[in-house]
C-alpha cells in the first residue's frame, strides 16, 4: 500500500521498482550458435592450404595489384560522377513539359537499361573498328570536323563511358523517384513566392529529393564498383579484377588471388558505406529522424515552452467549441 | 510589364470567374471587389469553392472564365488583339511567377521547406526572385521574423518548431516579399487549439498595419472582430457579402444561416 502514502507525502522520493528482468535464454543460444559458425568458418578458410595465405600476404600490396585497385576506383568514380549528372537531367526531361525531352529521356532509359552492360562495353570498345573516324558536319552536307576514333575513344575513355551511360539510365530512374516523393505544397509555396520553375528545382524540390535518392545511389555506387570489372570486354585492362586474375593465372595460384581482389573490393565498400553514411546525414538536415537526440529533446522542450509562453488558451473562448473542420474548402 | 493601372482600381477584382476540375464546376461564376488595405474573409462549408477562388488569385489555378485582376492588372493573360478583335494571349510561366511576387500567400498546412531554416525560409525568395544580396535579404528576414515575434528561433529548421512559430514563419516568409496582397488559406486549421491564437494574432497586427488581406477560414471571432467585410461561398458561387453586421450577425439568406448554425 505504497501509493496512498505517496500521495499524502508528495514531497517523498517514490520508490523505484526493482523487478526481476525478464529472461532472454534464445538470445545466448543463438549468440553461442553464430560463435561456434563463425569458428568453423574461419577454421575452414584457415586450415585450406588451397587459400596459400601467405600468397594472398605477398601479392595485397603489390605493385599491379595497388594499380588496380587505383584504376577501379578511378572508373568508379569517374562514371558515377558522369552517370549522376546525366541522371539528374535525364529525371529533369522525363518531368519536362517538353514531350520531346519527355520521349527523348524514355527512350534513352528504355535502350540503356534494356541491353546488357557487357554488349554495350564491347561495343564501345568497337567503336573505332565500325567508325574509324568521327566527323560533325550537316548531315549529306559539308564536313567540319574530322576525329581519328581510336585517339578520341581510347580504351579508358571507351570504358568510363560505357559504364556512366548505363548507369545513368538506372540513377534516372532512382533520381525521379526522389523528385516524386517531394510534397506537391513545396512546389506550390515556392510559386506563390514567384520563383521561377527551374529555381524551384533546384533550390527546393531538388535537395529534398537528394535524401531519398542518396540511399539508392550509395547502393548503386557499390555495384559499380563492381561492375568496373566487365570493363575487359572494351577491352581495358588494368583495373583490379583482370590484374589479380593474370597474376593468378601467370603463376597458377587462381584462389588466393580471387582473395586479394575480394579483400580489396570489401575494404573499398567499407570505406564508400562511411562516405554514404555522412553524405546522408548532410541532406537529412532538417528531417527530424536525423536531428541528433539532443536537439530533438530540446526542439521538444522548446515547443511545449513556446505553447505555454504563447498564453493563447484564454483567447479561444468563443472559438475553442467550434468543430474545427481539418480539410475546408475544395 | 503591368497592364494600365490607376491608384483607384481596387486591389483584386473578381469578374464572372469560373473553374472547372474536369467535369466538376467548383466556381459558378464568382465576382468580387477587395478594396485596398481591406480585411476580406471568406465563409463557407466545406467543398464551397472558397480555397479554389483564393488559389485563383495568384494563379496556382487557372480559371476557366472570367477574369482577375490586382491592382487593374489582368492576371495569367495579356490584352491583344488578332485581326482586329480583342484577344487574351495566356502568359509564359516566367511571368506569370513575377506576377505571383507581389501576392503573399499562407498555406494550411505551412508548406516551409524542411530543408532550410527558418532565416533560410524567409531569405530564399528576396535573393532568389529580387535578387537581393544576402546580407539585405538577411537582414530584412531577421526583422520579419521578429514581426511574428520568432526573433529567437531564427536557426530552428521547420521540424524543430510547433505547428503555430511554424505558421508564423510562413507569414515571415511572405511578408519578406513587400507584397501588395496576402492571401491566408485556412491558416489556422492545421495547429492545434492551443496553437491558434499566436497566428491569429499575428494576423490581427498585420490587418492593423493596413495589409490588404483575403483569409479563407472557419475563425469566425477572428473574422468578426477583423473583416472589413465577409463573403459567404456555398457551391462555388458568393451567396452573401457584405460587412460583419450583415453578414454573421443578420444574414438574411437561408444557406449562411444553416452555416453559421453549425459554426458558431
């Protein structure tokens, strides 16, 4: 009988419970479980002279192999950057309300999504055997300008193209879905503030599209990483997955360096999830599920202080039994 | 870029306006005259049409007859004519936002963007639309927001502020524009009761101030003690305007007794 006491002592300590917690045996079954897999895991990947650790240990660092790893990420980078911004305007022309920008960004979406990456590749790569020469000039009329296609589309150049004109069909898609969950009242606020629809776009609709077409673009950034490896059908072939693989051919040891790559592409991804990680907390600003916990309890004392220092309750006399409808008019 | 405009010409002016949604008539022909540094609030049930009028004003909707002016200047369109006869040519959108710029609006349901603070919320459109710099757009949005009396809450993002500073924000960012006219759509029907009175205030100060104001609500003490004059809207047509002391307190037909029936 502790609560009437409480309630006629109110200036009294409450007493805190002190129960019993409940129990969760399944917790240390399962972590005993993961434990003793884990250990087998290790034990297999250990014990098998087939991995040759000390074969992975030699060729981690090696010269061919830190080049590869330079020439992947190179690639990546490259093609993402190309694909993001050709992204954003192909997003930008299927909104148009231009229907050829409109027709034009479908049908680009529709081939470069639609072919495999591999034939694209390897049609880049032939570029300069079906056109060993690019000119501009008026169609059946006067040339202007004459290219050797081998010196203009290079293996290198013919690869990051590849990759970033693929890429950018998907992110298009990735970006228009971030330009669709912007609430239409942004829209219609920056209107009615007389801005100007391609101010609107990027000063507004845009970097509250960003948070949720970051996600999706980190995700997309480490498939590319990937990716980068089809790149020997250009053929281009410096990037890590064709160095590990001719070291492990040369010397007839394929797995430990199936190893050494796929340590490289873990370290990589570990790396590009930290960089996604901050990116996405820049374009969260604002969101309150990303307001640090602090903030938000003081956003929370702030609202209650801001209600009480308001003293609007008094006022609502006549207007406080009033059913306040939450629609209204069309 | 205006159109003949004299210093008499009321401040709006609504002839024969109609609107459509489809197949849905929402505005039957609506005629109304906002004189300069008036209070008008508009009445009416749900579905009346009166949020669509209002959006007609400054042009998120386009009307399908009719036309609207601000201060004698036709809004949308432009006066022509081909092979003789009158003529409207429809405005690019370009000038249509520059003609938005001198029409504040307050939405229900704030609409301020998530992503900047408040000062960046009420600077946005003064850099953007006026080209102002950003230490005079800084400047002048420091003051409007103290106007709403928000002077300490200048780097609070929206998510950080209750529903009423977040409506007062939202005047802030329209006042931040000099605008000749605003236009408040259910501004209060989104806050919770407790929240009501701060942003009615607020808009009491600014109908003091001489702001010509058109406020669609349901507030009907605000509007007694502020409208210079009330319209009541049911079915997309005015059915009663006039000053409060005819309107709420002598209406004199049926439909805007029923209504104030169940309001008040």
């Amino acid at each position: 009988m502790t609560t009437p006491t409480a309630a006629k002592t109110p200036a009294a300590e409450p007493q805190r419970i002190h129960a019993v917690p409940v129990r969760y045996p399944g917790r240390w079954i399962s972590a005993a479980v993961v434990v003793v897999l884990a250990a087998m895991a290790v034990n297999a990947l250990v014990t098998n002279d087939t991995f040759a650790w000390p074969t992975v240990g030699k060729y981690l660092f090696s010269q061919p192999v830190v080049r590869g790893v330079g020439w992947t990420l190179f690639l990546t980078v490259t093609s993402m950057l190309i694909a993001i911004v050709l992204a954003v305007t192909l997003a930008i022309m299927r909104r148009s309300a231009n229907p050829v920008m409109r027709y034009v960004s479908w049908v680009y979406i529709w081939f470069f999504r639609g072919t495999p990456i591999y034939t694209q590749l390897i049609f880049w790569g032939l570029a300069s055997v079906l056109y060993p020469v690019i000119t501009l000039g008026v169609p059946f009329g006067p040339e202007l300008l004459s290219m050797d296609t081998n010196v203009v589309l290079n293996a290198t150049r013919a690869a990051i193209l590849g990759l970033a004109l693929n890429e950018a069909a998907y992110l298009a898609e990735i970006v228009r879905a971030g330009l669709q969950s912007v609430d239409r009242g942004q829209f219609e606020a920056a209107r009615a503030l007389g801005m100007k629809e391609g101010r609107i776009l990027w000063r507004v609709v845009l970097p509250q599209a960003m948070r949720v077409i970051v996600p999706p673009t980190g995700n997309e950034t480490i498939s590319m990483l990937k990716t980068t490896s089809l790149v020997l059908a250009v053929p281009f072939t410096l990037e890590l997955q064709y160095a590990t693989n001719a070291i492990g051919n040369r010397t007839f040891q394929p797995v430990p360096l199936l190893m050494v790559a796929a340590i490289w592409y873990l370290a990589i991804t570990s790396v590009l999830m930290v960089g996604q990680y901050y990116v996405e907390r820049y374009y969260g600003r604002g969101f309150e599920e990303h307001v640090p916990k602090k903030a938000a309890r003081n956003s929370r004392r702030g609202r209650q202080a801001a209600i009480n220092a308001a003293h609007t309750t008094p006022e609502l006399g006549p207007i406080d039994d009033m059913g306040r409808p939450a629609g209204g008019g069309v | 870029m205006s159109a003949p405009t004299t210093s008499t010409a009321p401040m709006v002016e609504m002839t024969g306006v109609h609107k459509w949604f489809g197949h849905a008539h929402v505005l039957r022909g609506v005629d109304l005259v906002v004189p300069r540094g008036t209070v008008t609030v508009m009445l009416g049930p749900s579905g009346s049409g009166k949020s669509t009028a209002l959006r007609c004003i400054n042009q998120l909707e386009e009307i399908g007859a009719g036309s609207i002016r601000v201060e004698g200047e036709l809004m949308g369109y432009r006066e022509g004519a081909r092979g003789g006869a009158p003529t409207l040519y429809r405005l690019h959108p370009r000038q249509i936002a520059v003609q938005r710029a001198r029409v504040g609006m307050v939405f229900q349901r704030f609409n301020l963007f998530p992503h900047m603070t408040a000062l960046g919320n009420v600077m946005e459109a003064p850099v953007q639309v006026l080209g102002k710099s950003k230490a005079e757009a800084r400047e002048r949005a420091l003051q409007m927001l103290a106007r709403v009396g928000l002077a300490d809450r200048v780097d609070h993002y929206p998510a950080q502020l209750s529903g009423g500073q977040q409506q007062r924000v939202a005047i802030a960012r329209a006042l931040a524009m000099d605008p000749d006219i605003m236009l408040f759509d259910e501004p209060t029907s989104a806050l919770d009761p407790e929240l009501v009175g701060e942003v009615l205030g607020v808009m009491r100060d600014l109908a003091a101030s001489g702001m010509t104001m058109v406020v669609v609500t349901h507030e009907i003490g605000f509007a007694r003690e502020v409208a210079d004059q009330v319209v009541f809207m049911a079915d997309g047509v005015i059915v009663e305007h006039g000053p409060v002391s005819q309107v709420i307190d002598a209406p004199t037909e049926q439909r805007t007794q029923d209504f104030l029936a169940h309001v008040l």
